[in-house]
C-alpha cells in the first residue's frame, strides 16, 4: 500500500533531484504543504487516481522492496567476485569467496 503524507511541488526537476548541500537547503526553506490527510476528500480522491494512473499502487509497493533485495543481492554477488579476483594471491581467502560466489550462480 502507498501512504501519501505530502504532496510537495518543486518549480525544477534539478532542484527536486540535486544531490547537493545546497539544493537540500533549499529544498527545506520550501513549503511542504498540509498533510494529506487534512485536504479536501475530494483533492485527496484526485491525487490517489492520478497516482494511480500512474501505476503507483500497492502492486508498485509490493515490487520495490523485492526489487531492492535482488539488487542488493546481485551487487553483492559482483563483489564477491571482484574481490575473489583481487584477493587471488593469499591463500584461504580466494577459497572463502569462491564458495561464496559459487552460491550466486545457483540463485542468478
């Protein structure tokens, strides 16, 4: 399920996206509007289906935390291997992340 608390409009994308200290310190001096749930049920119902045209709903909730774990999962997988590569000249630890890399290929 997807939980508005706010619904926020920044007058750029730059500024909505930047990952800098001082686009996040402006971003804070902006207004966040009420809480969602203090609108007008009619504004709230709005919102809700224009997310949901969106296909931002519960189906989308469900997918990104999965998403994340399989990311973090395959990233993790990428590392193993890396290290096994560079690791590859002391003795036990190339085995160590051997076996553990050999446990990705039987999930990816």
């Amino acid at each position: 399920m997807i939980i508005v608390e706010n619904v926020h409009y920044h007058k750029s994308a730059q500024l909505a996206t930047a990952q800098s200290a001082e686009a996040d310190y402006e971003r804070r001096g902006n207004y966040v509007g009420p809480p969602f749930g203090n609108l007008d049920e009619e504004l709230q119902a709005h919102f809700e289906k224009y997310l949901d045209e969106r296909e931002i709903n519960t189906t989308l909730a469900i997918f990104i935390p999965d998403y994340i774990d399989y990311k973090e999962q395959k990233e993790y997988c990428a590392w193993l291997k890396s290290e096994r590569q560079t690791f590859y000249m002391t003795s036990t630890l190339p085995n160590i992340l051997t076996h553990y890399a050999s446990r990705c290929k039987e999930i990816y």
